[in-house]
C-alpha cells in the first residue's frame, strides 16, 4: 500500500524535526490546560477514586498524544519532480496532493509565533481548485525560502498564474 503514496522516482523530502518538538509542546500545554479545567471540580467534589480513575485516563491520552506527534510530523513528506509537486501526510488517513506546477497561482510562505520561536514556517500552494491541500507545515525558515523561490521559478516557467 505504501507505494499508493510514493513519488515515481524522487525520495520524500521530511519536515524539520523541531516541527515534531513543537507539536509536542503543543500538545503538553493544549492537553494541560484541559486537565487542569477537568480535574480541578473533581478533586473538591468528586470521591478520591473518580479523581484518580480521569487523571490516569488523561495521562495515558497525553501521553500517546505526546509520542504520535513524532510519527504524524514524520508522515508529511514531500517531492518536487520537473512538472508537479507531490505533498504526502497522514498517519490513519494517508493523503497524497499532486499539483502540477503549471495550476498553481499563488505560494504563501506563513510563520505564526509558535512556529518562528522554533524558527518554522508552512509553505502553502493556491490553486484555481477548491479542494487542494497542498501545506507544507515544518520548514525551517532556509528551506522554505528555497521552496518559495524553485516553485514561484518553475510556475513562470510553464506560465502559471504566479
């Protein structure tokens, strides 16, 4: 099933790992912040055991939240071939975006301050389709300045609408 999302004959391109680093403390601060609210009427009003039973079941959530966020950041992955660029993520559902660069009309390049504290940026394609995902989230800042540059080149090349 695995060559269903692979690339004809390039290698998948990986995120930087600090986007795995940063979804992780996304997740101990989203997740702990949660808890807190969820646990704090339990332990005034609830009998010991009902506080103990959710604050368990909440640290084994977290906790698998926390290792996934390594595999969901590994599955992002994508290839720039001569005539398109393919984009792969997904864990349980895997989706595979091809876009030609020749349909392309605008590339974004945005870093929210999450993102530019782990020195992060998402490079987004804009398409004349509605339903196009084609994100890539976790580039270091080079590198998605050098993807900017090679898709915005290749586009006017096969006189896109860039």
């Amino acid at each position: 099933m695995d060559e269903l999302f692979a690339p004809p004959t390039e290698q998948w391109r990986r995120l930087s790992p600090r986007y795995a680093s940063m979804k992780r403390v996304s997740v101990l601060i989203g997740w702990g912040i949660f808890a807190l609210i969820v646990m704090t009427p339990l332990v005034v009003w609830a009998p010991w055991w009902v506080s103990v039973a959710v604050g368990v079941a909440l640290l084994v959530l977290v906790a698998w939240r926390y290792v996934r966020q390594g595999r969901l950041a590994a599955s992002w992955g994508y290839a720039e071939r001569d005539d398109e660029l393919y984009v792969t993520h997904g864990l349980w559902f895997r989706h595979l975006s091809i876009v030609p660069y020749g349909r392309m009309q605008v590339v974004e390049v945005s870093s929210g301050p999450v993102m530019r504290h782990f020195g992060l940026a998402r490079v987004q394609l804009v398409t004349a389709s509605a339903s196009t995902d084609a994100s890539i989230p976790g580039l270091t800042a080079d590198d998605a300045i050098a993807l900017r540059d090679r898709l915005t080149e290749r586009a006017q090349h096969r006189q896109a609408g860039l």
